[in-house]
C-alpha cells in the first residue's frame, strides 16, 4: 500500500505530467482545507447568531413588560444570572484542573485576592450599571426597537474616548455616528408615532450605550491587573456584581417581589432563569470565538446583521407592523454602524502600515491565556 507523500506515479510518464499531477494534487488538499475552514467559520457565526438572538427573547420574556405586578423584579434576575456566570466560571475551572492534559484551558478561579477586587471594583461599578441599564431598557422596549433602542454605544465610545483618553475621532467617523444619531432620533419618533413609545425604555437605552463605552474602557484598563485572563476578570466581575446588586434590590423596593417569586414561580420560571444564565455566560465565549475564526472586522459586521435578524425575528414573532419609517431607521442606523465599522478598520490599516517600519512588536488581539476577548462593541453582555 502505498504512503506516499503524493499518489503512486507511473514511471512511464513524463516530468511535465509528473508536476502537473503533484499540482492537482497541493490545489485539491488546498480546496478541501477551504472548505474546512469555510464550513468551521460558518458554524461559529450560526452559534453566535443563535447564542445572542435566543438570549434577548429570553430575557425578554423574564422581564416582561411594564407590569409585572408582584413579580416585578428586574434587578434580582440580573443577579441571578451574575449568580450564574461566576458558578459556571467555577465549574469550568475545577473541569480544566481535572481535564489538565486535555484542550479545555481554562484559568484557576476561586479564591477573590483583595488586591485585585479592589482594582477590579470601578469597572465592576460600571458593569452593574451596564447590565442593569440594558435590562430594564429590554424590559420597557420591544425587542424589535431594543437594537436601536441602545444604539448610541457607538456614539458615546467617540466621546469618552476623546474625554477620558484624550484620543480624538476623525471627520469620517463623526460623520458616520451623526448618522446614527440621526436613526436613533427617527426611529424614537416612529416608536411615538405609533404609540409605542416607552419614556422609561429609551432614558435606559441611552444610559446602556453610554455604560456599556464606559465599560469597554475600563476593561482595557484593568484587564492588566487579572494577567489579561478575560474569564478571570469576568469571574471577578460577577462575584463582586452579586453583592453590589444586594443593596441595589433592597433600595429599589424589589424584595417583596423576589419573596413573592420564590414562593409562587413555578419550575418551568426557574429553568428558564437558568437558561438566561447559561446563555450570559456563554456569550462571552462564542463572542471571542467569532472573533478568534474571523476578524474584529467580520465580527462587527456580524454582529450588525445579527441585530437585523434579530429585529425581522421580533416583527414577526410578536406580530408588530411596522411603517415604511420606522424600517427606514433601522437601517439608518445599521447602515451608520457598518459604515463607522468600516472606517475605523480602514485608519487602522492605515496606522498600522505606516507604523510597521518603526515597529516589529506584535499585539495579539485576544489574550493568550485564554484565546478570547472581551466583546466590547456592542455591550453584548447580559442584554
């Protein structure tokens, strides 16, 4: 049988023949690994998809809607899925210890270091309030509005980083987030025009993009302090979250209701609790997958099509029509975001050719030592 590097050749044909069969050959595995890969990337993008679509309905269904009358409860089931992120941390820390010669990497977690939850506290501040905000803004908006209804992060990222990193934003992608600006403004208004508008809803929507560019960069800032482990600091975040949501509960006035729903909710209420935990959790982790098959660029693009989808999906599951208008702003505002997407990639292309003959160092977009990043374009998070 024969092993060879390339199939049994015939010693009766001649070296051109030889070297075209040897090329057939190199151009067929090159094909096939194509596909491998091609097929990988789109089972990647699916999970995504499906992992964030499926998250917001349901804790859309969790938080229901303006009156949930003693059950009313937003902020204890934000707690309960901190609860559940930093128990699943747990459980794929002590799996990786008895996995150790497996490929399932994972950091040690456990034991909370004082030094580190103190650096780590700001940016679990603005975590709280990041998670919260988009929340209560799903709780109070249609799912098919909450893309826009939280679609300024785009905008405030342009402003903090000019106010807190002292980084300013060309013309291009200020006039890009006009546009957005502009989306978001129509599509307030087609959501009054159609007597939808929630007040309450929109005021978080704006607090939620501006939370969640607070919170990208303050994770750039303390990523540093947990050896740049993304789950480390997501196990710090969640743990130190869980007992900053305690005093918020008992000052909100929820604690009646979470009395009220622990009594009376029923089993099928807690699964799904538990399902909107797992899938907080496991955002995190396709969305650095996505990112590690991909590109920060496909991610972004991604993502934008996804909020799309998303947005179609809830149209029709909830059976909400829509004006010419109102679609108008949703694109709008896509079309705003993919075009700032696009020229932020393009100047860093730029910036990085031209810095290339001063500078050989190499920044690895996602940490080593856990393979992913933070997602932090769109505040993903817990929706």
């Amino acid at each position: 049988m024969c092993v060879c590097k390339y199939p049994c050749i015939r010693p009766d044909l001649t070296l051109g023949e030889v070297r075209y069969i040897k090329q057939e050959t190199m151009e067929s595995r090159r094909e096939e690994s194509m596909l491998v890969k091609s097929t990988k990337i789109a089972a990647v993008v699916s999970l995504y998809w499906f992992v964030s679509i499926t998250m917001v309905f349901v804790n859309k269904s969790l938080l229901g809607g303006s009156s949930m009358g003693e059950k009313d409860a937003p902020l204890f089931v934000t707690w309960f899925q901190c609860v559940v992120t930093a128990a699943s941390c747990l459980l794929l820390s002590s799996a990786a210890r008895v996995m150790s010669k497996s490929s399932l990497l994972f950091p040690e977690v456990g034991k909370i270091e004082i030094a580190k939850a103190k650096q780590v506290l700001p940016l679990t501040i603005v975590f709280v309030m990041m998670i919260s905000t988009n929340n209560l803004c799903l709780k109070y908006v249609g799912v098919a509005f909450y893309y826009v209804g939280r679609s300024l992060s785009t905008v405030f990222n342009v402003i903090f980083t000019y106010l807190i990193l002292g980084q300013k934003t060309s013309m291009a992608a200020i006039m890009c987030c006009g546009v957005i600006i502009g989306g978001f403004m129509l599509g307030v208004d087609q959501e009054n025009l159609a007597g939808s508008l929630s007040v309450a809803g929109v005021v978080y929507g704006v607090l939620a993009s501006a939370s969640v560019s607070l919170n990208a960069i303050f994770t750039k800032r303390v990523l540093p302090s947990v050896d740049g482990s993304i789950w480390l600091l997501s196990y710090y975040n969640n743990v130190l979250a869980t007992m900053l949501f305690v005093p918020l509960i008992v000052v909100t006035g929820e604690v009646p209701a979470v009395i009220s729903i622990i009594k009376e909710s029923s089993w099928d209420f807690w699964g799904l609790m538990m399902v909107g935990g797992l899938f907080g959790f496991a955002i995190g982790y396709v969305t650095g997958l996505q990112i590690q098959v991909t590109s920060p660029l496909t991610h972004n693009v991604s993502g934008t099509a996804k909020a799309c989808a998303q947005t179609v999906i809830a149209t029709w599951w909830y059976s909400e029509p829509k004006s010419i208008l109102w679609w108008i702003s949703n694109w709008t505002v896509l079309g705003g975001s993919l075009a700032y997407t696009h020229t932020k990639h393009r100047e860093m292309v730029n910036n990085s050719q031209s810095a290339r003959p001063n500078s050989s160092a190499h920044h690895p977009l996602l940490p080593t030592s856990t393979g992913l990043k933070e997602d932090v374009k769109e505040g993903e998070g817990m929706a």
